[in-house]
C-alpha cells in the first residue's frame, strides 16, 4: 500500500477511538464532531475489513485486530507529531515547545537538577517532559526511540543510532550499614552466597555489571528484583543483601540509608551514560538544541567528580 493513497487525519482519529473506546468522547478528544467522528470510524473498518469498536452492555469493546493496533497507533502518532513539529530554526529564550525524554530514573537522579537549571535559564518556555523506561521498552529499544526526543541509556545496549555522551559511572557494591558477616571488602565468594537486590533480571534487560558477574561463572542468588534503582539502598538496608548500584546514585543516598557502598571484587566496565535519539531528529534545529543542552550538562556533572 502507498502512503500517499492513505489520509493521514484517520490516524488520529484511530489513535482517539482505540483510547476512547467511544465514538462521541473520542470526537471531543480531537475536536471533531459526532458525525465526522462516526464517517472516520465507518472509512477505519472499510479499510481494515474490521469492525474495530463492537458494542457491548454498557458501551464498546475492542476487536482483536483493534486491541493489536493500539501499541503502533500510538508509536505511529508520536513519530509523525515529532516529523510534523521540526522547525528550521529555533530560539532557545521565545520557544514554546516540547521534549520527551525516557529514562531509568537513576539518570533523572543524576541529570534532573542541573538539566532543570539550564532549561530554566536559556529556554524558560520550553517543557521538557520525563518518562522512566520500563523492561518492556528496554527489549523494543527501536521503537521506545521513535516515541521521544531522546533515550537515556548507557552504551552497551543500543547500535546503528546517533547518541551524545553525557558522564562516565562506575559500578559499586552496596550493602546495609550494619550487615551480620560482610566486613571492609566483599569476595566472589560472598557474591556467590549472599542474596540479592537486582535490577530487572530478565534475558534481554540487566545491567552490564551482573552480566559481567555471570561471565565469571557467579550466578547471583536474587532474592528480590526491582525496577527502581533508587529504592535499592531501602531494599539492602537493616538486611543481608548485596546489590550493585552507580557510585554517583549510591553517592545521593549517603546519609539517607543504612546502607555501606563497597568496591566490587571484580573488575566491572565503566558506564558511559548517553543520550540517544532516531536519525529523523538529527537536522531539527531544536533537537539539536537539546542534544547541544544535554552534553553541557553531561560536563557539568563530570567536572563535579
């Protein structure tokens, strides 16, 4: 099918109808009115050889088909909304836009209070909207990163895409303040025996860390597994545990938690924190902007050791 034969107005209207579930809201939600709305839908199931909405007691039911659809609807929307809002030129101090931005939230921890600054002095008008990732968007890398501006995530886990760097990180094992057997230092050994605070522990979504820890032939015995690397220090602290946390994150934490950070007793790869984003973006002047902002912030974070 070609793409010029398609009217592109009946993907908004689909996106509102597969939210809605109602053919009046779905109208409201996008400024049509009942009819126009009801002429999509009736255009929608030709084209689909689908009813899409099939009413129910009480109101209307997705069809399978329908229910398949609304994930690439939404990615769709949102990579035709960032095509269709790229500007030529762009002036950081009268610009009134927005950017999404996905993240683990230990990159919001360390990024968010000078990104926040800088935004607030150079584009006052700009909104810069956060979302944390999930194990989900880890496993659809490709198609988290057509739904935002930019993906925050360390390498090791994306190719093929353009990314600034932002900071370097290390890897540091945590433990609680007061733990009954681990002294100064940790082992392989205890690794090996201790329970464990991990971070998603799923095939396709870990931190480079564990991984490198399993190369070693130590399978941690995960007692609980989160997908928060900020509420770690609570889930070792006043317990046996050990997890594996960034020394900038674990840094924020001191004080906070009963919690001890400890060298890890292997050699672990450095992290390099970046900023990702899809080749549609490169030549949008207020993406470059942004990506510009990000690095700046990037140093900051750096030069702060």
């Amino acid at each position: 099918m070609q793409l010029a034969g398609l009217d592109l107005n009946l993907l908004v209207a689909l996106r509102a109808l597969l939210a809605e579930r109602n053919v009046t809201r779905a109208g409201a939600a996008i400024g049509l009115s009942q009819p126009a709305t009801s002429a999509a839908l009736a255009r929608l199931r030709r084209h689909f050889g689908d009813e899409l909405l099939v009413r129910v007691r009480g109101g209307y039911e997705l069809t399978p088909l329908a229910a398949a659809l609304v994930e690439p609807v939404e990615t769709a929307a949102a990579m035709l909304e960032r095509v269709f809002t790229a500007q030529p030129g762009f002036d950081p101090p009268t610009a009134r836009r927005e950017f999404t931005l996905r993240s683990s939230d230990y990159a919001l921890a360390v990024l968010a209070e000078p990104l926040a600054r800088t935004l607030r002095a150079e584009a006052p008008h700009v909104r810069l909207r956060l979302r944390q990732f999930g194990p989900a968007d880890v496993e659809e890398i490709d198609t988290t990163l057509r739904t935002c501006d930019g993906l925050l995530m360390p390498h090791g886990f994306l190719t093929d895409h353009p990314a600034v760097d932002l900071f370097t990180d290390t890897w540091v094992c945590m433990v609680a303040a007061d733990h009954p057997t681990v002294g100064d230092r940790l082992t392989l050994a205890e690794l090996a025996e201790l329970p464990w605070v991990d971070y998603l522990n799923r095939p396709t979504a870990f931190t480079p860390a564990s991984w490198h820890l399993r190369t070693l032939g130590i399978e941690p015995r995960v007692e609980v597994v989160t997908e928060s690397f900020q509420i770690i220090p609570f889930l070792v602290a006043g317990t046996d545990r050990v997890a594996l946390i960034q020394e900038r994150l674990a840094a924020r934490y001191a004080g906070l938690a009963a919690v001890r950070v400890l060298p890890c007793p292997f050699d672990v790869v450095p992290l390099v924190e970046a900023m990702w984003w899809h080749p549609v973006h490169t030549r949008d002047a207020g993406h470059a902007w942004l990506r510009e902002v990000m690095a700046r912030v990037g140093r900051i974070i750096a030069d702060a050791g």
